[in-house]
C-alpha cells in the first residue's frame, strides 16, 4: 500500500505553545477542544504504532477480536497461515460492518447488508450475484476491507500502524518501549486471559494516560484503599522514584531503587540475611541473568508504570490498559489480563485477586480515579475556567537525568512530574509535525543534564 | 425437578413471600445506606460475583460470560465485600462521597430450588444511580441468590449478577448489587 490512510490537510490546528516545556504551563483547552481532538485521531492515532493484540489472545486460525485505532473500529484476526491481520471493520460497498462481535471464531467475515464475503486477510471472496448483476464487471482483488498499513510484533505484543511512513515497531519502541514490554516477561513467557474489564469515562484520554505516571495522587486519591489496607503505602516509594523517558512520548515513571540499594538486596539474597524492604516484592522477580541482561542495569531497577505512546499503560499487576478515546470528553478503559505461564494455583489466585479487584469499574483504586479526571475534564470546560493554566511545575529544573554506561539513562529523584512533562511535550511534536518524516526529524530527543 | 415445585400451593407462596422479605429489606439496606446491617446478613462464606459479559456471534453464545475463577467485575469474599463498606466509612472514598443516591427495584422473583435449609431464588433488578446534581446511571440485570436460613433469618450465602452491559456504561460500579 503506497498512500497513508490518513491524510492530513495542511491547515491544521496549531497546538504550539499549548504546553511549556520549561516551566511546564499546560492550556487545558487541549482536554476539550473539539478541533484539536480530530486532530489528534489523526495525527497521533492515524499514525502511531497501536496495540492490537497479544498473540495468545487469538491463538487458533479464525480467532478474531475487535479493536480500536483512535475511533475506528478494527478486526484484529488470525489467518489460516497464521499471520495475525488488522482490518479496518468497514465494507467498501456502502460502509457497514463487517464484525459485529467483540471475540470468537470465524471462517470468514460476511456483510450482513448485501452479502459481500471476506476472507481471514480480507480478501473479498464473492458477493451475491458478480455474474447476474454486476456481470462480472468487477474487480474484486480492488476491494477487500482495508487493512492497517503494517502490522508487527514485539515478543508476542501485536501493534499496528495506518501510516505506511511509520517507522518499524521496535524503532517506534526504542529502548524504553521494549524494557516497558520486558518488564511483563521477566519472570518467564506469558499468556493472555480471557475477559477485558471495559468501561467508559467521562474524561479525556490525555488524563487517564497523564495519571499513569502519577504517584503524587496516590495518597488522596486512594486513601480509602491504604486505609483498608489493600494498598500498601510503603511500596508508593515517595523518596525513591526513578523516571525514564523514551523517543516519541514513551516513558517510565515511578518507584525504582538505586545501585546502592540494588547492590544491598543482591548480598542480602546471597547470604539469606538482613530485613525485608519494599522493593523485594518487585526485586525478586529480577534475579536471573537472563531478566537482568533483558532489562538492563536501569531497567532492572526501575518499578514504575510504562506507557508506550500514546495510550499503553503497563500496569504492575500483570494487566496492560489501553485508554481509547471516545470523543474530546469520553475514554474507554480495556484492562487486559495476563498470567505467567507456569505460575503457581496460589499465584495464579493472588494475580487474578489483584486484576478483580484494584482497577476496572469496580476496582476500589480506579472507583476513585474516574471521578478525578471526569471532574478534570470538567473543569477544562467552563468558558472561564478553560482560560485558566494547569501546573505541572512538579521537580522542574531540580533533577539531573543519569547515563549509564549501558547507554539507558534514567532520573532518580522523589515524587515529580517529568514524566507527565515529556508527554505533553512529545505530545505538542506529534501535533506539530504534518507526517512521519516531519516527526522523525523534529521530535523532542529525550534530555540529558538538567531537566 | 426440585423438591420446591412438590409443595402444595400454600407452603410455595409462604416460601416465596420469606425469600421476597429478605431480599426487599435487604434493598433497602443498601438504599439507606446501613451498610452495616447489610453486611450482617451475609454469611461468611459467601461469594459474590459478577462475571464480564461480551457480545458474541449467535452460533458462540456460550463465550458471553467469563467462567467462574477467571476475569470479574465482582468475585469478592465476605472480607472484601468488608473492606467496600470499610472504604465507605472511612473517608477519602472519592465516588462516594458526596454519596451516590441509590433505588434498588428487585422483581420476577422465583424460588428455584430448596436443599435442607437452603433456598435458591432468582431474580431480577434495576438500580438506578444519581450522583451530584447530573449524573445518571441504572443498571438491569438477573440475580441467582442462595439463602441460608440461620437462627435471625436468612443470610445471603451466594450471589452471582449477571449485567445487561458489555461495557460499562458507567464511569464505576461504586454500588452494590
């Protein structure tokens, strides 16, 4: 396929000033602005790397899955070759859909309207009467349903792109990108479970990303859920926080230990002495060579919350949530499941314990953070209110970024907004450049020194 | 076929008229926000569930609802369903507080079966939701409910729900059901 799915016209929305980098004044028109929004169904969605699918979701020829590119509706479905495509889920005779179930198995997709056929990689098959009516005048090889321009796979994690300009996944990914996926496989291959915890917000898409990254509301937010005691307060790591950003928006943010403290735990395995800390719970995951060569020396010692850009979270409870924008107003939370192949029944009881019971709508931490970013976006609507600027001032210019010999870099600090700053800011790149190239050249390089 | 539907007609409609007693008075709990009193009349060992429902093709209905163990939207214990009602009272409850207002409408009840001192009665509700001065939600769905009779009356010792949403409609299930 030669032409981009979605062009994008010239005069666009100009966004620039809309977020300043350096004192981290946000204009929270960019939350409810209807223009602004289609912009960015465009500009970010149309064109970057989405998450689809993990392979184990779909794992025999015929299964299929519906997904979401920005607000298009895609079949994300396994051939008889056992290639994995995405299709946009739209018939090119007048537009229907061609799917109209969220998962099961099919030989291939039929128009229910007039009964035109399409094979598992979207070949049109046939319609009712090519010989009587269209008297065989035409080509059917022209009008398949469309498929996303590249589909590709990092370790089982299935993304796909509507721009053919995009670069190849693990570029897209970069080192940060691909530690975030790691970060799920470090204890061993996973498999997807059934059931995605769904439900709709009214907040913009941009808020429920901006949280992820967000370990200062945890204690408001979420006292009731410390009170109660199924959050563990200590493990909110206020003092040792340890932000990592990555090229096009990617980031980590969130609790992380030092060398130091690596080097502490690493004797105290080995000599089976000393007191339990927070980390171990996360550390103990990292012991092999093989984790550790994975993540890399930043890596291993990172506990945060990835997000691959745009709308990603990898949360720390073997889930991964896609935040799909419903309008400027409107996001769709899908909690995606997962379990480590080989995990034990207790195991395997506590992690489904955690995925009922801490996100989705009747998680007791998520309850709480709905309300928050529905009443954000709320007050980015009054015609007043709307002028006012937010602050994510958080740790501005009060932190260095380290390198590592390793090449991974990272900042080690407290509780800060520089996550939260870099996205608004890759965020503002993405709206400024007009096509991939554009945003290759121009986009934010992750800072080194001061930050 | 149970033993219930053996009864004579008059032992069939004071058994239904009990099981009706304990589920509207129980509804009202809820409604009036006596959460405790709620809580009292659930059995230790109860399980209280809520599996996710998808659209499916016709032919694949049997995939609408996750199966029991797996993915939930409730799959709580009685020190759950403890620590909900704990949250409520303890402040920092952000989509409770101010409270939600709550009508729970409970019909089409029917006794399906009796086991030594438990009944297994279905049912279905509405409950309808506002909050703060715009926000509307109602939920519909059937219940299957076992009770248990105890020396104070029934205690609630397994409901499964099942929603008429796929997705949630609703920014939360900050109620119960």
């Amino acid at each position: 396929m030669s032409d981009a799915l979605i062009a994008t016209d010239k005069a666009s929305v100009d966004v620039s000033g809309c977020f300043d980098m350096a004192t981290g004044i946000l204009d929270r028109r960019i939350f409810t602005d209807e223009e602004i929004y289609q912009e960015e169904l465009k500009k970010i969605f149309g064109r970057a790397w989405n998450f689809v699918c993990h392979e184990s979701q779909i794992p025999n020829p015929g299964d299929f899955m519906m997904n979401y590119i920005g607000e298009d509706e895609i079949i994300v479905v396994r051939d008889r070759q056992q290639s994995i495509n995405v299709l946009l889920n739209s018939c090119p005779h007048r537009g229907n859909t061609v799917c109209r179930a969220e998962l099961g198995n099919t030989k291939s997709f039929f128009c229910s309207y007039h009964g035109w056929n399409y094979d598992l990689d979207g070949r049109l098959i046939g319609m009712p009467g090519e010989d009587d009516f269209y008297r065989n005048n035409i080509d059917k090889k022209d009008w398949g349903l469309t498929p996303a321009a590249k589909v590709e796979n990092y370790r089982g994690f299935y993304f796909a792109t509507l721009d053919p300009e995009a670069p190849p996944l693990e570029e897209y990914l970069g080192w940060v990108g691909k530690v975030g996926i790691d970060f799920m496989l470090a204890e061993g291959d996973i498999e997807f479970l059934d059931g995605i915890h769904k439900n709709r917000l009214q907040c913009n898409w941009k808020l429920a990303v901006d949280n992820l990254y967000d370990w200062y509301h945890v204690k408001v937010s979420h006292g009731s859920a410390i009170k109660i005691g199924i959050l563990d307060d200590a493990a909110m790591a206020p003092d040792n926080q340890m932000v990592i950003l990555g090229e096009y928006g990617h980031g980590i943010g969130g609790p992380g230990i030092s060398e130091e403290e690596q080097a502490r735990y690493d004797a105290r395995l080995a000599s089976g002495e000393g007191e339990p800390q927070w980390y171990d719970r996360h550390a103990e995951r990292r012991t092999s060579p093989e984790t550790r060569e994975m993540l890399g020396p930043v890596g291993t010692r990172s506990f945060g919350h990835p997000n691959i850009f745009p709308n990603l979270w990898i949360a720390q409870t073997n889930q991964v949530c896609l935040r799909i924008p419903r309008g400027p107003y409107e996001t769709e939370l899908w909690w995606f499941n997962f379990r480590r192949k080989g995990m034990s029944e207790d195991e395997q009881k506590f992690s489904a314990y955690m995925q009922n019971h801490m996100f989705g709508p009747a998680g007791v931490l998520e309850q709480d953070d709905g309300e928050n970013w529905s009443h954000s976006t709320r007050g980015a609507k009054g015609t007043f209110s709307k002028t006012l600027p937010l602050n994510l001032s958080m740790g501005n210019k009060a932190d260095q970024v380290s390198q590592d010999p390793s090449g991974q870099s990272c900042i080690e600090t407290v509780i800060n907004e520089h996550a939260q700053r870099w996205t608004y800011q890759s965020w503002q790149d993405w709206m400024a450049a007009e096509n991939w190239p554009e945003l290759m050249a121009n986009h934010s390089q992750p800072p080194t020194g001061e930050v | 076929m149970s033993a219930y539907q053996d009864l004579s007609l008059q032992e069939r409609m004071l058994l239904k008229f009990e099981a009706e007693e304990f589920l509207y008075n129980e509804a009202d709990l809820l409604d009036s926000r006596r959460f405790d009193e709620w809580l009292n009349l659930l059995a230790d060992d109860i399980h209280y569930w809520m599996p996710l429902r998808r659209t499916t093709q016709a032919k694949e209905v049997e995939k609408e609802f996750t199966a029991p163990g797996g993915m939930a939207l409730f799959d709580d214990d009685k020190t759950i369903l403890t620590m909900r009602i704990q949250r409520l009272a303890i402040g920092r409850a952000w989509a409770e507080d101010p409270p939600s207002r709550t009508r729970r409408l409970i019909s089409n009840v029917r006794i399906d079966s009796i086991d030594e001192d438990e009944l297994t009665v279905r049912s279905n509700f509405k409950l309808y939701r506002t909050r703060l001065n715009s926000e509307e939600d109602s939920w519909i769905g059937r219940r299957e409910d076992t009770l248990r009779r105890s020396e104070g009356g029934f205690l609630l010792c397994r409901r499964h729900l099942f929603l008429e949403q796929t997705v949630i409609l609703s920014q939360n299930l900050s109620s119960l059901f």
